[in-house]
C-alpha cells in the first residue's frame, strides 16, 4: 500500500502553570487509500491528532514529530503559505458541528465558491458549477436553492452534507472527519455515511474517521486505533474490533449496550494508571 500519510512520534504540548501538558504522546501511524478509524473517550487526543496533521494548533501549543510527511513532502518543515496550500486543496477537515464550521452572515454558495476559487484560481461560473455538482454529490435536492441560502435556513444533516461538499469540492486527497455523524440521527446518520463512503471510494482518499461510536467505526472503516490519554493502546482490523484485547478497549466495548445480551447494569469502565504510562503502539503499516 502506498502511503499517503506517514506520521512518526507526533506530540502536541502545552504549557500550564503546574508545568506542560502532553495532549497527544507518541502517537505513529501511516494513511494509505483506507478507512482509518481512530476511537477513544473524550480528552483522548483524538481531534487534536487531527487537528495537528493540519498544524492547526495555535500557540504557545506546540506541534512535534520525528515525521510527518504527505507523500512523502515533510509537512513538519512547510511555511504557512505551503500549509494553507496542503490544508483544502490536499487535506480537508470535517468538523464536528457545522453550525460553528459554516458563516452565518455568508450565502452557502459563496462560501463553497471562495474555498474552490482560493485554491484553483477558476473563475466564478466555472466555480459556481463545481459548487452546483459537489452538492449534488452529496445527494442535496435543489442545489440551486441551497446555494443562495444561508447555513440557518438548513437543517443539522444538510448542514453536515454541506460541509462535506465544501471540504470536498477541491478534491483533496484525504478527508479527516470529525465526529461527522454525531449530532444527527439513526437514518441521517446512515445517509451521510453512505455519501462519504461513496465519495472516498470513487475518488480512491485516504479517510480518517474519528468517533467514539465503537460499532459505528467497526462497520464502516478498515483500521482502527485506540487512544487513551494521547497515546494508541492498541491498533486492529475494523473487522475484528470486538475481538481486541486491550483491557481499555474491552472496557469500552463492554460498556455499549447490547440488543442481544441485555443486562440490568453496563459496566463502568475501571481505568489503570499503567495505560497511561505505557509506551504508545504503532498505527504504522
């Protein structure tokens, strides 16, 4: 497998009074044409390892890596206008909400527009098409109507369909999703996945899926890791999730609710000081 992605001991740190915080520890993996699932408990590091491919932390953060290439391009040694040509154009980023993603006060249809012309330099009718075929992509009924709204008029699955579109319209090369489906329910949910399955697959991206929906991320990508207080425990086929043997990703497991196990009580996961302290695995291929 050729490697998009290929990120060596990534850490991300910040400075507090009681000294630095470690967010993300250690953590190496590699990206290739896949589905790549990267699941954990709030505060795991799960989104800033995201956001750090992007070098989107801000100061007095700090971003570090033996290693972080995209195509084999050291993305460690890039300036920032190099950046802003890798972020959209080669790697986008769904976030979690688009409500707090979208402008409030800018049509839909500009703000597609103004992503698609800053990294092609195409003109306006030519980016007003892109913008018209990329909502319908996304299987977004009236895309001329959509264009000229604005992010309020719509409702929480069209605004995610809108920002995959937006993220996409550049076709980048990998798309990081974060916790795209969260705030959506049962049959929105299935929809926008089958959109970015569809669209991941057709366009052969690198996908990196981060969720805390452990059956989610089992049924939909092709490898998974599991973070724990900014560290991998332990990396596995999506397939073969419910088989791993890490006592923090069996306590996950066990703590969902089962339709064909039911019980009176789930279980509380019980965390162990020593995962915390134990070297972080490798996600590398």
């Amino acid at each position: 497998m050729n490697n998009l992605l290929d990120i060596e001991n990534l850490r991300v740190t910040f400075p507090t009074r009681q000294g630095e915080f470690e967010a993300v520890r250690g953590v190496s993996f590699t990206l290739g044409r896949e589905r790549l699932g990267i699941v954990g408990e709030s505060g795991s590091g799960k989104s800033m390892t995201g956001r750090a491919i992007l070098r989107l932390i801000r100061p007095p953060g700090r971003i570090e890596a033996d290693r972080m290439e995209l195509n084999g391009r050291d993305m460690m040694g890039m300036s920032e206008k190099e950046m802003q040509q890798v972020r959209g154009q080669k790697i986008s980023m769904v976030m979690q909400d688009p409500k707090f993603s979208l402008n409030p006060v800018m049509r839909i249809g500009e703000q597609i527009i103004e992503i698609y012309r800053f990294h092609t330099k195409a003109p306006h009718k030519a980016a007003w098409n892109k913008a018209i075929e990329m909502l319908e992509a996304v299987s977004i009924r009236d895309p001329e109507r959509v264009m000229r709204a604005y992010p309020h008029e719509m409702s929480g699955g069209m605004g995610q369909r809108i920002m995959i579109a937006m993220m996409l319209v550049t076709e980048p090369e990998i798309l990081i999703a974060d916790e795209p489906t969260s705030a959506l329910d049962v049959s929105v949910q299935t929809s926008v996945l089958t959109i970015i399955d569809r669209l991941v697959t057709d366009r052969g991206m690198g996908l990196i899926f981060i969720s805390h929906d452990l059956n989610l991320v089992a049924s939909f990508c092709d490898r998974v890791l599991i973070m724990y207080a900014g560290r991998i425990v332990e990396t596995c086929a999506a397939d073969q999730l419910h088989e791993a043997k890490h006592p923090y990703t069996r306590g996950l497991l066990n703590s969902l609710p089962r339709l064909e196990a039911p019980q009176k009580r789930l279980e509380a996961l019980n965390r162990d000081p020593a995962w915390a302290e134990a070297p972080s695995v490798s996600g590398r291929q």
